[in-house]
C-alpha cells in the first residue's frame, strides 16, 4: 500500500511535531511519500526528509500553495492521487480545510481524526464529545485520513529519503488570500505545550483572567480556556480546548474554574497529569483529575504563585 503523506507546513517551515506524529500514523499503512507544498518549501522538504520512515519526499516549491489554499493544494494532491491508497494529513486546521475537498473530488469519505490504525482500511477515532471510541472500515478505494497527532509518537530522524521536484497544477483560481494575522506570544504553543494552564467560567472576568495568564507564564505554560470562558468574552477563540476547539494532551494539564462539561474533557482528558482547581466538589472535572483542590481559586491560584517563587530556578 502506498501513502501520501500531507507535510504541515507554516509558511516556508515544516511544522515538525504534527507531521512526525502524522507519519507514525501513515507508516502502518503503508510506505509512505510526504509531499510538501508551499512557496520555498525546499529546506521544508529536506528537513521532512529525514523523518524515519519516509520513503520519498515530493517538493512542490510554488507561489500558489505559499499561504495553504485548500482549493489549489487539493487539486495538487488530486493530480498526484492515482499513485496512493491513501491519502494522510495531521489533524490541523489547515489539513481540516484542505482534506475534505480532496475527498469530494475523488468521491470518497474522509476519515477524521484516527487515534489508531487497526489495519489498511481500518480505523479508531473518538465520537459522542470522545466518550466513545468508534472503529471504521472503509470499502472506498482511496481512504482520505486526518491523524489526530495527540495520540501518536514522534517518529525518528535518522532517515534519508529522496527529494523530488515536482511541478505545481494549474491553479483554479477559486480563492485568493489576502492576509494572515497571527496573535504574538512568547508562550507555548497551545497543542504542543509540555503544560497547559486553562481557565473557565468560574474565573469571572476577563480582567480576573489575567491570573491565568501569570500562572502560566511561571511554569512556562500555554494558556488554555473553557468554551464557557471563551463565550463569555474571558479569552480569545484560539485558546479554546475542546471538541469545539484544540485537542491537547500535555504532560500536566491545571484546569482553574473549570466545571468539566463533556466537550471540554473531550479536548484535554489524554493529558498524563491532570490538576482540577474548583470550589463545586461535585463539578465533573474531579472524575478525570489526578489531583484535585475544593478551593476558592481567588485564594488558591495566589498561594500556588506564592510558593513557585520559593522553588529554585529552572
């Protein structure tokens, strides 16, 4: 069986986590291609080259894919389809926006979100807000996946795989882009972070949400909300963690004024520790906490602070 193998690519730069992850997905499906397709991907390409497991590496160095249009890179992995059984990307917004036009295309389904590979044609993913786990067989003959990256191993880097040039398709035209703004932050990426400090409706205000912000910042953290906190105007849309916002699974995850609502533990209850902050001790967050404090978060988030300041530096 043969896989392609979507790169994540920001820009010009390979986004090494989601698609080393992504690849130890592909790999039990198959030998795998990697295609990367942006404007001066090359080094991009070099880089997923490396990648244990990746048998060949196709660079599609061209304006047109420079900014992750769905319509032009569909039409791209399209041309290339005939060659592949399957078609794979990291679970990531671009991939999200990218592999549903190129399953409509080949007249297919796509399988979303895997957790695990059962065989060629058989998958794992989560359903119902991830309280259950559903197993998919596919007859189609092109089975287009996304790979929900939290729950896949890095792959190694000791690999050497060609790097082939391929020509870019004509362009559709079908959409055009006009700007990209990115929030600056000098904290962890959210989906990556090794810890995540998240706040919920319980924090009260946006102003009262800053307290997050500084936790995290001490402990070198990403910040985290609720959809609740985030509906309620707390926090901006991109630190949602949730079905309806980033799946995360960091090594400890600290959940301050969080009640534990099912779409919420859908998003971050893979993390290997799991810290709940909240004054209700019948809130659902406890079922899934290693440790949990009945606490004011008023008083207890300040008194953790007080007592990081006394731990030596990192």
């Amino acid at each position: 069986m043969a896989v392609l193998l979507i790169a994540e690519i920001n820009g010009a730069d390979l986004a090494l986590d989601a698609t080393s992850k992504a690849l130890t997905a592909a790999k039990q499906m198959g030998e795998v291609t990697v295609l990367c397709a942006s404007s001066g991907c090359a080094d991009a390409a070099q880089e997923a080259a490396k990648l244990t497991g990746v048998t060949k590496v196709l660079c599609a160095d061209d304006a047109a894919y420079g900014n992750g249009l769905a319509e032009p890179i569909a039409d791209l992995v399209l041309s290339l389809a005939d060659d592949y059984e399957h078609i794979v990307a990291p679970a990531t917004n671009s991939a999200k926006n990218i592999l549903p036009r190129v399953a409509a295309l080949l007249d297919v389904m796509v399988i979303s979100d895997i957790t695990a590979v059962i065989d060629n044609a058989t998958f794992e993913r989560p359903i119902y807000a991830g309280n259950a786990l559903q197993t998919v067989t596919s007859s189609d003959a092109k089975k287009v996946v996304s790979a929900r990256t939290a729950n896949f191993d890095l792959a190694g880097e000791d690999g050497a795989a060609t790097v082939e040039t391929i020509a870019a398709v004509d362009n559709p035209g079908l959409s055009e882009w006009v700007e990209d703004k990115v929030a600056a932050s000098d904290r962890p990426e959210l989906t990556s972070a090794g810890v995540v400090v998240s706040g919920g409706r319980g924090v009260g205000s946006q102003e009262d949400f800053k307290m997050i912000e500084l936790l995290a910042d001490k402990l070198n953290a990403a910040v985290g909300a609720s959809r609740a906190a985030v509906d309620s105007g707390y926090a901006p849309n991109d630190w949602q963690v949730g079905q309806t916002g980033k799946v995360v699974a960091p090594n400890l995850y600290i959940a301050i004024g969080i009640s534990g609502a099912i779409q919420h533990l859908a998003g971050m209850k893979d993390s290997k520790v799991i810290v709940a902050i909240n004054k209700d001790e019948e809130a659902p967050i406890f079922q899934v906490a290693d440790y949990g404090l009945v606490a004011d978060l008023f008083k207890a988030v300040p008194e953790l602070e007080e007592e990081l300041k006394k731990l030596p530096p990192a």
